[in-house]
C-alpha cells in the first residue's frame, strides 16, 4: 500500500493532524492504509504514544498514512468508533477500520503491529 502524501501532514513530517469528522472521513478513505491515534491532549500515556507514531511514521517513509485524533476536539469520532480508553491506534485499510490496539507500546511494538 502506499500513502498518498499530501499538504496537509504535520511539521513532523508524517503525521496528520486530523480537527474534525470530515477531515478524518477525507484522510481514511483516500489512503490504502491509514494508521490513526486516538488522544487525550493531558494524558501522559497519550505523550508518550505520539511520540511513538511519530518515530515509526518518520522511520516508515511513506508506506503508510498517520493521523492524530485529539478527543477534546472530536468527541463524536472517539464514540463513532468506540474508543473509550486513550490512547487506542486504530488501522484503516480502503476506508475500514481493520485492526485496533488500546494501549501504549514501544517503537518496536508499534512496527510489529503495523
């Protein structure tokens, strides 16, 4: 699969900052694979996690599409697709959801995984 690279990626270079449902609809359904992270702004886990997306996003070199989702801003995704712990990595492949992980992991744990 590969990521369709467009302009709206972080300064971080592969991650997507996803600020609403249609922004998230857009981003999951125009990439064969997308990897997105499901947040809360406050928690430490969630820190430490994104820091874990981005060091795999940044290692992967396009081969897959990441995002963020941050649940103060999109309380109707986090319970669209039931997302009751943070931080959870849900995967997208063709714009349906295919797997799910809800809890922290190393860099290397998240390689294995996606």
């Amino acid at each position: 699969y590969k990521y369709s690279h467009d302009d709206k990626t972080t300064a971080e270079g592969h991650i997507f900052d996803i600020k609403s449902a249609a922004d998230f609809e857009s981003y999951v359904n125009k990439n064969s694979v997308a990897i997105i992270g499901f947040f809360k702004k406050d928690c430490v886990q969630s820190k430490e996690m994104r820091s874990v997306l981005e060091s795999v996003a940044k290692d992967s070199s396009s081969k897959y599409a990441y995002g963020m989702v941050n649940l103060e801003n999109n309380q109707q995704l986090f319970k669209q697709y039931f997302v009751h712990k943070v931080p959870a990595i849900l995967v997208f492949v063709r714009g349906a959801l295919a797997a799910r992980y809800n809890q922290t992991m190393s860099v290397k744990e998240m390689k294995v995984f996606v």
